[in-house]
C-alpha cells in the first residue's frame, strides 16, 4: 500500500475554504459530522469515483481507483471542508508516518483558521 498526497484533492480543499464552504466544529465532532457509507455509496453513483477522489488527500495508486480502498484521509461531507476532518486526518497522517499528508494537513487548518 503506497498511500500517497492527493494534490488535486487538497487543491480542492483550498478552494472550498477560500469560497467559505468551511465548517468551523470540534475536534471531536468528524465522528458524527462524516459521511456514511451510505451517503457516500450515493455520492458516488450520482457524481462518479472522479469526484469522490476529490474528497480525500490520501490515495493508494496501488489500489483500483474505482474502490473506497484507493481514497483515505476524507476531509469533508461532500458539501464543506470540516475543520474536524482535517484535525483528525492530520493526526492520522502522523501516526502512520504520512508526513506530506499530514504536513498538508496542518497547512490546510492554517488556511482554515486564518480565513
């Protein structure tokens, strides 16, 4: 597994924040703010893997491109970017040693709590 930084993904992100589309919650509230699997089953038949890729700043370019299993570090509902998600993936990205996605992490919630 080759999980890498998903720059079209935090391109994405930025420009959300930069148009407001931020929610400014808790720490600890991505458990309950996320999408299910669900509501993420049905994002992706209405938009298509392309768009769901855009949703997450980790991807495995070892993995099929059109499974939940390629994408990791989501960072929002597929509406706004939360400021939960990217505290929580970021901390993530640390411990399992995904310094540039972390790293992009911390400058995403830098953007976020700047804006």
């Amino acid at each position: 597994m080759a999980i890498r930084l998903n720059e079209t993904a935090l391109r994405h992100a930025r420009s959300l924040v930069r148009d407001g589309k931020v929610d400014r919650d808790e720490r600890d509230d991505w458990s309950e703010d996320a999408p299910s699997a669900d509501q993420e089953n049905d994002f992706i038949e209405k938009e298509g893997w392309t768009e769901y890729r855009h949703w997450h700043l980790g991807i495995d370019d070892d993995a099929n491109e059109e499974t939940k299993e390629a994408y990791s570090f989501p960072y929002g509902d597929f509406r706004r970017v939360h400021r939960c998600a990217v505290i929580s993936l970021e901390s993530r990205a640390g411990q399992y040693d995904h310094d540039e996605i972390r790293d992009a992490a911390k400058r995403l919630l830098d953007l976020i709590d700047g804006a």
